[in-house]
C-alpha cells in the first residue's frame, strides 16, 4: 500500500481555529482538512440542523414539479412511482409512495425486472402504466438519459417525472420535469445528492407548498440515510445533514419495515458502517436474487407481524446471495489465473451462466483483490452485461465512454458502472478497455493508497480525543474516519495471530521513546504480517482509533490498516 500523508494545513488556520472552539491542534487540523475553519463551519458540522437544508426550490423543475403532481392529487389520477432495483432506487420509491399515500389513495409502485426489463426506465414499465390507466410516472434514480422511453410515454398521454442523480446526456428527455443536481442547466448549490435524496427534496417541496414544517416529513430521513450510504456518495453538505437525523431515526423511531430487518440482525446502535454493511446489502438482495418489488413491501410495510414475515424472506435472499457471491468470485479468479492476465491493467472476465443479480459484488471483490478497473460480464438474453468498478483516483465511466463504440447501452458514475453489449464484441471492447486504461491512467493508482491525516504519537490518544472523534460521524467519502500514523511502535511480546482461521493480527503495542502507553491494536487480514513485529522489532503503523468493549468494559484500542518494518 501506499502511505500518502495529507498536507499539513496553513498554520494560521489551524490557530485560529484551536483558539475560537478551545481545541488542541490535531482536532482543529483535522477539521481545516474538512474545510472548516470558522466557529459556524465547526457548528454546522458537529450540530446539524435541519434548517441549513437548502430551499428545494432553488432546484431546476422543482416548480414544474410540484404543480404537476398537486393537480392529479385534485383530480384523482393514479400516480406510479417508479423506481430502479437497488438501494437507493427500491428506497426512493419507499419514500415517494409512502408519502405520496398521505395525500392520495390512488398510488401505484413499479420496479423493473433486473433480468427481463434491465437498469433504467422500462418500454415494459410504461406499457404496464398505460394497461392501467395511469397519466403520471414519477421516476427516481433513473431517467435522465430516457429520452426515447419518455417520448414514448407522451404518445401514450403519460406525463414523467424525473428524479434523478445521474450524469445527463447532451440532451434532457421531454418530461414535465427532469429534477437532477447534476443537469448543467441547474443551480441547486449541493450536487452530490443520491436518488432517494433528490426525491426527499420533491416531498420536502410538496410539503412546504402544502403549509407543512420540514420536522413534518423528517421521518422519511431513514430511508435517506441508508441510500446516502449503500450509494457511497459524499456525506458532506446536505448529504450529511440528512444521513445525521436519518441514523437517529433508525435508532430511535425506525419505520416498521426497517425495525423488522434491525430485529433479524440483534444489533443495538446502528452506524452509517452498520447501514452499509448489514442493512444495504439485505435490501438489496431482494432485487439481486428475486425482484426488487420485495424491498418496497417491507420498506412501506405498516403492520409489524407482516413487516417480520418480508424481513426472514429478505434474508433468505441475502444468504443465497452470500453463496452466489462466494462461488462466482472463486470462479473469476481461477479464469484470471489460467488467462496468465496478471500483466494487465484492467481485469474482465465473462461467463454465461453467472447471476447478474450478484457481478457487481464480485466485481468490487476482483477490485479488492488485484485493484485495477475491473468488469464483470454474464449473459442476459441475447447480449452480454457487465457491472463495472474502478480503483480509487480513475473514473471508470470516462474509460467506457471512449469505448463506446462497442457498447449498446451503459450508466453509472466514476467509480461504479454497468453496460450491455452484443457478444461479437466483447473481445473487442476486452482490448479496446484495456488500451483505454493503459493510455490514460496514472500507473500509482494501481497500489492501493491509505490517506494518513495525521502522524501522531501514542500519548495524544485519551478519552477526550476519542469523545471528539466520534462526534465526526457520519463518515463517508469528504469525511473519512480519521487515520492517524505513528512511527517506532514495538509489540511488547504478546502479538498473535486470531480469530477461527487465524488470519487476524491481535498486538499489544507501545511507543518505548515516548511514554509507557500501551494499547491493543487488531490488524483484520493481517496475520501474515506477524513476523514483520516479532521478537520486538520496531515498525510503524496506521490506523484508526477504535473502542473496544469486553465483559461490560470499555477500551480505546488501535484499528490497524497497514504496517511497515
């Protein structure tokens, strides 16, 4: 791994600050690397506060919006809230549905087929809309490159609208209003919303025309908070302003659908961690192994013996997903090792019969394990999809742009992306990606780095420190959990290797020339490096700080990321 230490800030911010919040140094530096460096910046941060939202009318088409959706509550149209099949899509329409249901009974939900109708807005989903009489499409996470489907709904006297998050195309489609940060033409102050996010920002709109507080509808901030995190997008601004009251809704006053799935996993506090790991993944099973209408059910659900009935399905589906990842995954190393494909710069590998529901999973895992731009492909009908992830720094969705000659059809972001193509060509994208990346990416970015915000040592962490740490969260991408690194540790002679398989590091370690402070320090993963700290040998360390709590009692122990002799 590569250690790149972050620029140590201007010394006359770093006083400033220390001195109007009463912080020491490391504190104030590590919030001038966040951009704050004023009292009310510091403010904002550690106390968010639902006014410093901005106005969701600043927001393009927010207007067209409104009056569109107001006038068929009046006149008694059906409304289909569409939505895509992941997190932060089956969320997005948890959301607008259950709002929308407060205001009107005639509310309709639909979630493409992942294997039948694909990523996006469907000819099959607007056909559906028309079979049933219904004149508005309300489409979230998806639609901003739609302009053929839209144009097609407006011959069938079907109006939409757009919220989405995507990057648009060089045109908008035709649509009553295409709400999107991202769109060009739109002055919203804060871009980094997700889906579920932007249609937050339609509900909070609707309501404020409606004469209704924003602490009205902030129960609808859990489904906002678990989409900011399954989506990996920056917990900064607004993002976390709404992932901050939507954890305290989970943890307080969850809606019944998300007590039942907390329920199946016995855990007590939830963090933005817990959000990503445990409960993004379950509600995302649903539309990777069966249909993503099951995760609309639990999440709209409001009887509880229902609600549990949907969470044990639910997971059931994540442990065959579990299984299905495990086997693929296996599978994709063992094609890239008999390929001899190591000297490339891009990994992609392609079966027909792995599960679509599961590539892009195993794509982060390819990612992981050889860190390089990977794609991930499987037949689906008559053509090959891919699910596609990067290595931090290199923007994946530009490589595929470039190599768009090969491609029918792709989406996504700059880390995460998928796309279809007709089987002839995948050798010839494979090579064309390959060229692609080899031509424009800068070669450091294939080891993976660790971000040091400070180097410190063992004597600046106490309670205090750890008290403040922890009022940083949520983290995320623009706010990572702080990582410190401190030179010239030693194991004082108890480090092993733990856990079943004996993978894990467990140290004891202490920094002989500057103090006697000793501290714990776990290394998942990291048992092969035992020998690099035995027999007392001094080496350096980054980590995070960690709490630890054993038989009632709390710790502060070191989360180790890499070490060095």
């Amino acid at each position: 791994m590569r250690w790149t230490l972050k620029p140590i800030p201007e010394s006359h911010k770093v006083e400033t600050l220390e001195k109007a919040l009463q912080v020491n140094s490391l504190i104030a530096t590590l919030l001038v690397q966040r951009g704050i460096e004023s009292f009310d910046e510091a403010r904002q941060f550690f106390r968010p506060g639902l006014d410093d939202l901005h106005d969701p009318f600043l927001m393009k088409d927010m207007d067209k919006a409104v009056i569109r959706i107001e006038k068929a509550i009046s006149q008694n149209e059906t409304i289909l809230v569409y939505g895509d099949y992941d997190v932060d899509g089956t969320t997005a329409v948890a959301l607008m549905a259950s709002y929308l249901r407060t205001r009107t009974e005639n509310v309709a939900t639909y979630i493409p087929d992942r294997y039948n109708e694909g990523y996006g807005i469907s000819f099959k989903g607007i056909d559906f809309a028309k079979d049933n009489d219904i004149t508005l499409i309300v489409a979230l996470d998806c639609g901003v490159k739609a302009i053929d489907q839209v144009a097609y709904a407006k011959e069938k006297g079907i109006d939409f609208i757009i919220c989405d998050h995507h990057r648009p195309g060089e045109c908008i489609p035709a649509a009553i209003a295409v709400l999107d940060p991202k769109r060009k033409d739109c002055n919203y102050p804060y871009k980094e919303l997700c889906g579920c996010g932007v249609g937050f920002k339609l509900i909070q709109a609707l309501a404020l025309r409606e004469g209704r507080t924003l602490e009205s509808i902030i129960s609808y901030l859990d489904l906002v908070a678990i989409a900011i995190g399954a989506d990996i997008v920056p917990i900064t601004g607004e993002n976390r302003i709404m992932a901050y009251f939507g954890l305290h809704i989970i943890n307080s006053h969850p809606r019944t659908g998300i007590q039942a799935l907390i329920a199946q996993i016995k855990k007590r506090e939830l963090t933005i961690t817990d959000v990503v790991f445990i409960i993004a993944p379950r509600i995302n099973a649903a539309g990777r192994m069966k249909h993503g209408d099951h995760a609309v059910t639990l999440l709209t659900e409001t009887s509880y013996s229902l609600a549990e009935k949907y969470a044990a399905e639910i997971e059931t589906y994540n442990t065959d997903r579990r299984d299905a990842d495990k086997q693929i995954t296996q599978e994709a190393l063992a094609q890239i090792e008999a390929q001899k494909e190591q000297d490339r710069l891009t990994t992609v590998v392609y079966k027909e019969t792995w599960h679509k529901g599961v590539i892009g999973i195993v794509a982060s895992r390819l990612t992981e394990t050889y860190y390089r731009p990977t794609l991930v492909f499987t037949k689906s009908g008559e053509k090959l999809a891919a699910s596609a992830r990067s290595v931090s720094g290199f923007d994946v969705y530009n490589a595929l742009e470039a190599c768009s000659v090969y491609i029918e059809q792709f989406g996504g972001h700059k880390y995460a992306a998928g796309l279809t193509l007709k089987e002839e060509n995948y050798e010839a994208f494979k090579q064309a990606f390959e060229d692609e990346v080899s031509k424009t990416i800068n070669r450091n970015l294939l080891t993976p780095e660790i971000k040091i915000d400070a180097r410190i040592d063992l004597k600046q962490i106490d309670v205090k420190l750890w008290r403040i740490i922890k009022q940083f969260a949520p983290f995320g991408p623009g706010n990572m959990t702080p990582i410190f690194m401190t030179d010239a540790l030693i194991d004082t002679g108890f480090g092993k290797c733990v856990g079943e398989d004996q993978t894990h590091l467990r140290l004891t370690v202490t920094q002989p020339h500057q103090g006697n402070e000793k501290f714990v320090a776990i290394g998942f993963g990291m048992g092969d490096k035992l020998d690099l700290v035995s027999d007392k040998k001094p080496f350096n360390a980054v980590y995070s700080i960690d709490e630890n709590e054993w038989q009632g009692r709390k710790s502060l122990q070191l989360k180790l990321r890499d070490i060095k002799g």
